[in-house]
C-alpha cells in the first residue's frame, strides 16, 4: 500500500514541475494537509521513502508561493517550516537536502527567517557549508541568500564564520560549477549589504575574495560559458566593485 502511495506522491511531484499545474496544486490545503501530516506524524525511519517524497514535493509547490500569493503554503508557511525541523534531527542526508531545499522557498517569507534564526537552524545551514557535497551545498546557499537580508541574522551568525565558509566555497567550486559560484557570490552581497567597510563583513577574508572574484572573472572557462559569463560574472564583479570601493 505505501509503495502505492509514494508513487502517486511522486506523481504530484512531478505534476508540479509544470507551472500552470503546479499552482492549481499548491492552492490545494488538502494536498498540503496530507504532506505536512506525512512529515508530522510517520515515524521517519520506517517511512522514509514516502518522507522524503513527500518533502520533494512540497519543494516543488512551495516554489510558487510568496506573501502575496493566495496559495495554501503562503497562509500556512510557517507550520511547515515548524514541520520541517523534525526531519533535520534525522541521520538521513536525502530528508535533509529535501528539507534544506523547502526552507529556501520559504525563507523568502521574514517569519520564516526569524524562526530559522530563533530555532538556530541558521547555525546548522552555515555547518553544512563544511560538507564537502555540492548538491547540500547549494541548497543551503539558497537559504542563506534571503536569511542574510536581515543585518540582525548575520550579526547572529558571526561566531559559526559564515563568510569565511562562503568563501572556502567558491574556492573549492566555483570554476567548476558557475552556478554554484554565481549563488555563493549572491550570498556574500547580501552579507555585505549593510557592511561599510566590507571588511567589517569578510575581516581576514577580504582580500582572499577579492583574489578569487578577480582569478575567476578573468579566467576563460572549460564548460557552461554561458553561465560563467550571463550569471557569474555580472554577480562576481560588482562584488569586487564593493570590496574594492569600500
């Protein structure tokens, strides 16, 4: 019976990809009643599968979802972002992607930012900076790009060394993956969106960054050109710009 139910869940999930059906679904409170109670009341270990294909899918709706929308996420964003936490405390590094990935569609919402930085979720997200797994990676990027438009979030932060992780990033990935590099960048300007000079915001790391930004917009890729030169680069250079004129 369950296998039946992960493969309808898998369905809706894949439904939603599609925009105009992915909106109808997310406007559903009874299709968010059953996930959020998958998440609330199925015992992880034993259901694991269906967990997570139920997170996946509520990845997918959340996606169209903000504060002026009339989608059932926007009215009840944040019991989910409350559902969530439960799945982070689990050994499972599939629940938690799919979770990380929920609290980026809905960190867009500034509750939902203040219980992240309440529950200390925040300090979590900037850990797995250390992962080493680029998928984990960028989708905890995703949500520390909206977590740090609040100068209070970043300030709360300064202990666990955000930017330094940030930086080590794009280090480790950025002329591998310019996507990746092109969020990592968008991060670091939120970071220093209130900083004046930025090295109140990157300290011993500023001039770290700013050899890197310099190294990597000048730097004539292997792959995804495209990427590299429509997103990265505009990103990475107004960032240098920043360091360098403050």
């Amino acid at each position: 019976m369950e296998d039946v139910l992960i493969k309808v869940v898998r369905f809706v999930a894949n439904l939603s990809v599609h925009p105009e059906v992915g909106s109808a679904i997310a406007s559903s409170s009874e299709v968010l009643d059953h996930l959020i109670a998958a998440i609330d009341t199925l015992p992880f270990t034993a259901h694991r599968d269906l967990v997570v294909t139920a997170l996946a899918t509520l990845n997918n709706l959340s996606y169209y979802s903000t504060e002026d929308s009339c989608f059932a996420i926007a009215t009840r964003h944040m019991q989910l972002a409350e559902s969530l936490e439960k799945v982070l405390l689990e050994d499972n590094e599939d629940g938690l992607l799919e979770s990380i990935r929920v609290y980026g569609n809905l960190s867009r919402y500034p509750a939902v930012r203040g219980l992240i930085a309440d529950r200390k979720v925040d300090v979590l997200m900037v850990t797995l900076l250390d992962s080493g797994r680029k998928e984990l990676v960028c989708a905890v990027c995703g949500v520390l790009m909206n977590h740090m438009l609040e100068k209070s979030n970043l300030e709360g932060l300064k202990a666990s060394s955000p930017c330094q992780k940030l930086v080590d990033v794009l280090r480790d990935f950025g002329s591998e993956d310019w996507q990746l590099a092109t969020l990592v960048c968008k991060v670091l300007w939120n970071c220093s969106e209130h900083a004046h000079p930025t090295e109140c915001c990157f300290g011993d790391d500023t001039e770290r960054l700013s050899q890197l930004l310099k190294c990597y917009i000048e730097e004539q890729p292997a792959s995804d050109e495209h990427v590299w030169k429509g997103h990265f680069v505009p990103v990475a250079q107004n960032l240098h710009t920043r360091i360098k004129l403050h």
